[in-house]
C-alpha cells in the first residue's frame, strides 16, 4: 500500500452539492479498490494557470489516500467519464 495525493480541478460554476457527490463517488472507488481515504481538503475556487475548455478559475480539491498501486490506473479511467471534473493529477507522496 502506498500513499497518495489526488488532486481535482472541478468546474468553477458547480454547486457544492454536485462536488460532495463526485467526492462520494470517488471515495467508493478507492474503498472498493481495497484503499482508503485519510483526509479530504477543499482548497476552493483558485485562477489556474491556463485556460481549460475556456475557463480561467477552477474548483481545487485534494484528497490524500492510501492504496494499491493497481488502483490508480482504474481510478485514472473512471475520472475519465466524470465530466464535472476538468483535471486530476495522482501522484504518490514519498
């Protein structure tokens, strides 16, 4: 098991109903994939660096878990069809 950090940028204009949901459904991801999830921050809506699908701001959330190594490329692919979110990053913390 290792530890990592995953890092979403939502969409700035999201209610915070439909962030908690996709978070709900991400955390199901890493559980099932025998993870778990030791801390949620909300970082808040921060100007990004460039413009993705013409957006200047995101939604900045980063959750720190502890999993597989296998896991990743799964949850990977799953952010994939979650079109709330514009960009994750997985990265382990060493």
């Amino acid at each position: 098991m290792r530890t990592y950090e995953i890092i979403m940028i939502f969409q700035p204009d999201l209610e915070e109903s439909v962030v908690n949901e996709v978070l709900e459904k991400v955390n199901g991801w890493i559980t099932a994939a025998g993870g778990t999830v030791d801390k949620t921050d909300m970082w808040g809506k921060k100007r990004m660096a460039y413009e993705i699908q013409k957006v200047r701001d995101g939604n900045y959330v980063m959750i720190t878990s502890t999993m597989p190594p296998t896991a990743t490329n799964e949850l990977t692919n799953n952010f994939r069809f979650v079109e709330p979110v514009m960009r994750s990053m997985i990265s382990v913390i060493e």
